[in-house]
C-alpha cells in the first residue's frame, strides 16, 4: 500500500513565496467536492493532503496536514485521534463506503472531544478530487501573493527614488503590510517611523524585540514576537551601525517576511555612511583580482585576513534575495553570477559549485549564522592568497549541507590525513584512481562521503539513483576493489581527499 504525501511536482514547489496555506472552510465551501463537518472548528489552515490507511499513521505525517482515510483499520477511535493531534494533523477527513456505511460515531465524538476538524467524504467525491481541489486553491492563493509581492516590490523601488526616501519607504512597507514600521537607532530609540499608531504595549514590545537583534557582531539578522495584540518583527540593517527595522501588523502573510527583506535591503543602502577611501582601495584591489590578478598580489589592498567564503543556496527568488543574505551577513561582497570572488584568480567557477549558488565574502570577524530559506557552505577562515582553496572548500560544504538536509555546514580540516606527506599522497592517489574519469572519480567521492547512500547521492550529485548505482558499480570494476570493504572504502576516501 501506498504511504506518502501527496505532495506537489518540485517545480511547483520550488517557486516562491511558497503556496500560502487554505483554509478548510474554503475547502468545505467547495459544493462539487458535498464534504460535510461533523466535528471541530472550520477556521484551521490546511498546508498539505496525506492519505492513509495505516492503523497509527504519526510517523508519516508532518503536521499542519488534512489526513484522509476510509478507516481500513480503524479499531480504537479515540486512540487514533490521539495520535493523529499529538503528530499536529490539521484536520480528518473520514470516506464512508466501502469499509463504513457511515462515520463512527465514536470517531466523532473523539474529535469533538480533541477539537479535531473532522470532514465527511462522500461515497462519490474520490480522495483524490479533494488533494486537486486543495492544491487548485493553493494554487490561486500563491497567485494572489506573487502579484501582492511583486507590486510591494515595485512599490518600495518606487519610495527609495524619492527625495525622502528612508521615511518614503517605511511609509510604502507600512502601507503594503497594513500596519507599522519603526527605524530604530542604535541606542533603542525610534528614528523615523510611519503607518498607523500601535498600543503602547505593542509599540514597547516592539523595541524590545529590536533590542534582541542590537548591533552586536554576530547577533541574530532577524527575530518575531507578539505582543499588544500585534504581530510583531524585527530586522537588523546591514552597514554595522546597529539600525534596526520594526514593524507592526494584526496578521502575518506568507509573503510578509519577503517584502520586508526588501525593504531591508533598500533601508540599508540608504542609510549606510558615504564610502570611504578604504572602501575605494578595496574595490580597486577586487578588480585587479577579477582581472586576473594573483591573490597574493592584492592581499594588502584588499584588506586585513583571514577572510571566509560562503556558498549559499535558495533564498525567496526575488531580485533582492542575494542582498538581503549580504546584508545579513554583514557583508557587501556578494556575486550571484556564477564566480566567487576566491576563484577568479584561478580563471573560473570552484570545482563541485552548486549551479546559481551565491557566493559571498566576509570577515572572520563576521560570524556566519544560519539564514531563513538559506542552505549555507562554509569555508574554514584563510588569508587572501588563500581564497580560492576556500572557494572550494564552501562549494563542497554546500553540496554536502543540500544532500544531508543541514542549514549550514562548515568545512572541515584533513584530520588524520593531514599528517602524511601531501606530494606522496597525492602520487599515490593518481595512481590509486588513474583508472577513473572525473565524473566517476567525482560520484565515488560523494557516495563515499555520504556513507554509501544511494538516495543521498543522487541528490548531491543531481543523478538519477540508478545512474548512481551504475557509476560505482564501473569504479568497483575498473579499480578491482570491493567498496564493500570499509578499508578499502577508507583508503579511497583518503585518496579522493589528497587531489
């Protein structure tokens, strides 16, 4: 039997914002679909359908879900409706026929009792007709969102050509989110602030919650609370001046935290001091490195090491995501085009990148933390004639961050291995894999690196698993090893580390 989400294609669900949540009163509203509530509140959001017809379905539910069963083993009500609450389901949608004529009464009564939705299927509306109706209705929510994004957006851009443009650009944010947006000094104090006036309690609990982010190295770049009623949000600018953005609204929409990155960015343009002489010697010196320049040759100029690259990958899929990472990071040395500027030196893209990455450039002194919406690959920290050995190390910490799930991982040094000999190691590891070519060699070290998972790496690798399963069973052959063997699996590990 058939145990999964029904879940959308990864196109869909890679645009952005994501598929706001539906409401199940939109969904009960439906007549096509006859769906009848027979227990619970109508007023809950529903993220997703899942179907089962497993007596404890908690271990594959993710929360937030409409479960729908036809009670195929359904035989402690009360204890089902336990399980499904405790793993966070939305709401219970029960079929009746083939198995019950009509739903338990128990079953209801459960619910009522948990204050669980429960939803009546009829004989003639499929599970499958419902999933469709949902995702129709995500569908046309997200639609309704991209279009209110995008004209925020438009909006914002608009506000910071204007002669006022910080006040011009809160009172553009304020106005899109329906509520209240506060500049905040340094010291706690408000600046500029525009929309319509909060509570006192609220307004406090806004600048408490901007106290939280403060202009402390590596502090939070974000932070959300409640408080007089409101929902609230706080974002720290970039320019290392300890501004902080403040904003106030009855509701939070999906694509609220979006507009507001916006926002931030724009706020941080504006309110950055005037660039300095020092900034102008450092532009020079990263034009001389893009030129082709040694890195050894503008270390000076560039700017007092050790320097850490990052890779990230993801963001929101606005124009402003890059920056709005940069200015979370604290940095403005961000390329979205393809090249870190580690690796321009050596004429190219680092090996392994991950294709779109956004690769940026930070002070040690700047902690990397993980970002909303972010995965994140993570250089150790070097000096500038280093970097495009760190452009490489944050490549492979990204790829291994998207195949194991992580928001951020941080590269790791050679351990053990550093301690023999580099030249000897890496004749003996070109002789080891002479017999392989590069994409072998390259699907060996994932699947490696991955402890032999054939899912994980195809997922690393962009391969198809089978396709994963062909290329190690060739480098088994051609190397006349068994990469069963966990000693052999260890010396090649050590060999593909010491190109």
């Amino acid at each position: 039997m058939y145990e999964g989400p029904m879940t959308m294609t990864s196109a869909e669900t890679a645009a952005t914002p994501p598929a706001p949540p539906v409401s199940l009163a939109a969904l009960l509203a439906r007549r096509d679909l006859g769906l009848r509530l027979l227990a619970g509140p109508e007023d809950v959001s529903i993220h997703w359908v899942h179907t089962s017809e497993m007596a404890d379905p908690y271990p594959y539910l993710l929360g937030g879900e409409l479960l729908m069963t036809a009670g195929v083993l359904l035989t402690d009500p009360a204890h089902y409706v336990e399980r499904v609450v405790e793993a966070g389901a939305a709401a219970l949608a029960f079929g009746v026929t083939p198995v019950y004529d009509t739903v338990p009464a128990e079953l209801v009564e459960a619910c009522a009792r948990r204050g669980l939705p429960l939803v009546e299927v009829p004989p003639k509306t499929p599970f499958t007709a419902v999933a469709r109706a949902l995702w129709r209705l995500m569908a046309e929510a997200r639609l309704h969102e991209l279009r209110r994004v995008t004209e925020a957006q438009q909006s914002l851009a608009a506000a910071a050509a204007r002669p006022a443009p910080v006040p011009a650009v809160l009172g553009a944010l304020a106005s899109r989110l329906g509520g209240r947006a506060v500049l905040f000094g340094a010291d706690g104090t408000e600046s500029t602030a525009a929309g319509r006036e909060v509570p006192a309690e609220a307004a406090r609990a806004l600048r408490d919650l901007a106290g939280v982010l403060g202009p402390r190295p590596g502090g939070p770049a974000s932070a959300s609370g409640d408080g007089g009623g409101l929902r609230l949000a706080a974002y720290a600018l970039g320019g290392g001046d300890g501004l902080t953005l403040g904003v106030a609204t009855e509701r939070r929409g999906p694509g609220d935290h979006t507009i507001a990155g916006v926002a931030v960015v724009l706020l941080s343009l504006l309110t950055a001091p005037h660039r300095g002489a020092d900034a102008t010697v450092r532009d020079g010196a990263l034009v001389r490195l893009l030129l082709g320049a040694a890195p050894a040759e503008i270390a000076d100029t560039l700017g007092p090491g050790p320097w850490t690259v990052v890779h990230a990958s993801g963001g929101d899929g606005t124009p402003f995501a890059a920056a709005s990472l940069a200015a979370a990071l604290g940095t403005p040395l961000a390329d979205t085009g393809g090249t870190a500027p580690g690796a321009a030196g050596s004429g190219g893209t680092a090996p392994g990148a991950a294709l779109g990455a956004v690769r940026l450039l930070l002070p040690v002194s700047s902690p990397v933390t993980a970002q909303t919406g972010w995965t994140l690959g993570v250089s150790a920290p070097v000096e500038a004639c280093e970097l495009a050995a760190a452009d490489v190390q944050a490549a492979r910490a990204l790829r291994r961050a998207e195949a194991t799930g992580a928001d951020l991982l941080r590269h790791r040094p050679g351990g053990i291995a550093a301690l023999v000999d580099p030249d000897e190691a890496t004749a003996h590891a070109r002789a080891l894999l002479a017999p392989l070519a590069e994409p072998l060699a390259e699907t060996l070290r994932v699947w490696l690196s991955l402890h032999g998972s054939w899912d994980r790496t195809a997922v690393a690798t962009g391969l198809h698993r089978n396709t994963v399963r062909q290329r190690i069973t060739r480098c088994a052959a051609l190397l006349d090893r068994d990469l069963d063997d966990p000693d052999v699996r260890m010396e090649l590990w050590f060999a593909l580390k010491s190109l």
